[in-house]
C-alpha cells in the first residue's frame, strides 16, 4: 500500500491531522517490523544455504576434483588454488559480517533509534552486504572462468606435446571452433551461476531493502 492510499484511508477515519500522522506512522512502523522479521527469516535460510555451499565445495575439493585430475598430467597451478581458497573465504566472511553488523544494529535500535533511525541503519547495512556480496560473486566467477581456461589451456599444451604436433601445423579452423565452443560453455556455465546467485540475493535481501527504502521516503513525507 503506497502512502497516498494510506492518507485516504485514514483520512476517513481520523478526524483532524495528527491522529492522521500517528495512525500513519504506526501502520509504517508495522510494516517496517514485518519487514524486518522477513529479513531475519531469510537469514536463517541464508545461513543454511551457506551451509549447503560449504559441503559441495568440500565435496568438490576432496572427491569431484581428485578424481577428475587423477589422469591429469599437469599440476594446477597455486595461483589459481589461491583464487578459489580466497574467493570462497569472502564469500562466507561478507555474509558473516553481514549477519553481526545486522544484530549489532537491530539490539541498538530496539533500545535508543527511532523508527526513521531504525530504517536509515538497516538500508545501509544492507546496501553494505550488497556491495561486499557483489564484490565476493564476481571474485567467485572471475576464479571460475581463469581455472576453466587455465584448464582448457594446459589440457591443449599437454595433447599437443603428448603428439608432438608443432604450433604451426594446427588447423586454425578447428583451433578457432574450439575456442568458440569453450567460450560458449564458460559463458553459459559461469554465466548462468552468477545470475541464480543474484537472483537468489535479491529474493532473500535487495527486494526487502528497496521496500525500507520506500518505507523511509513515505515517512519523510509525513514528516513534511
């Protein structure tokens, strides 16, 4: 309900203006609590996810990947070991941070903020989680395409060596069909992960954050 459907509705009950205003900030305040718990819900299923996120990288890094590069001849390389140690570590920190920064706000309002105080503090520790969520899923992906095509690279140099086929005798038509067809599939796998992730994110936060902030404008107004 927007804030002008607000001031018509009260406006039939209320007699003069500020039982108008009290009656309208109790029903932002209202929502405003609404939207807080629903938050706070989604934390706890943020935190499951997270979870869920944990086993399937261990699963990953000590089943999936040992098998996979059993018959691999080439090492990985550690630069690339460190890019998936530190784009995971700040995936699971910034959401950590997120969680402590978000109680720590929550008890001090619940004592001394008021309810503008209360919204402005929540938006921006949401803002901040998604700016750091952002900055964490890009790392993740960025990781994801340089082992794909760090992977793609040394699996061709090790077949070509393996032949021993010079450089100059590849067929440029089939080198560049492979490469198309690497792409695509870095395209459409990193691609697609990235897009579920920020969908997921603003399912679970960015759309409750953008209702505060509407909350917040109709509550300036008021005051106005």
């Amino acid at each position: 309900m927007e804030l002008t459907d607000l001031k018509k509705t009260w406006g039939k009950m209320a007699s003069n203006r500020e039982l108008d205003e009290k009656q309208l900030k109790a029903m932002l305040s209202k929502r405003t609590k609404n939207v807080i718990e629903q938050i706070e819900r989604n934390i706890k299923i943020g935190f499951v996810i997270l979870f869920g996120l944990f086993l399937l990288i261990v699963f990953d890094d000590y089943i999936i990947s040992p098998a996979m590069l059993e018959n691999v001849s080439f090492p990985v390389p550690r630069w690339l070991m460190f890019l998936g140690v530190f784009s995971n570590t700040l995936l699971f920190t910034t959401f950590i941070y997120f969680v402590i920064k978000y109680y720590r706000v929550k008890r001090s309002c619940d004592v001394i903020c008021d309810l503008k105080d209360t919204l402005r503090k929540t938006i921006e520790t949401l803002s901040l989680y998604q700016r750091l969520f952002y900055l964490a899923l890009i790392s993740l992906t960025v990781t994801m395409a340089l082992g794909f095509i760090a992977g793609l690279y040394q699996e061709s140099v090790t077949e070509l060596q393996t032949q021993n086929i010079p450089f100059s005798e590849i067929q440029i038509d089939q080198l560049l069909l492979e490469i198309v067809i690497g792409l695509l599939f870095l395209i459409v796998a990193v691609g697609g992960i990235f897009v579920f992730l920020r969908w997921g994110f603003r399912r679970l936060y960015g759309n409750y954050c953008n209702k505060l902030k509407q909350t917040l404008k109709e509550l300036n107004e008021i005051d106005e």
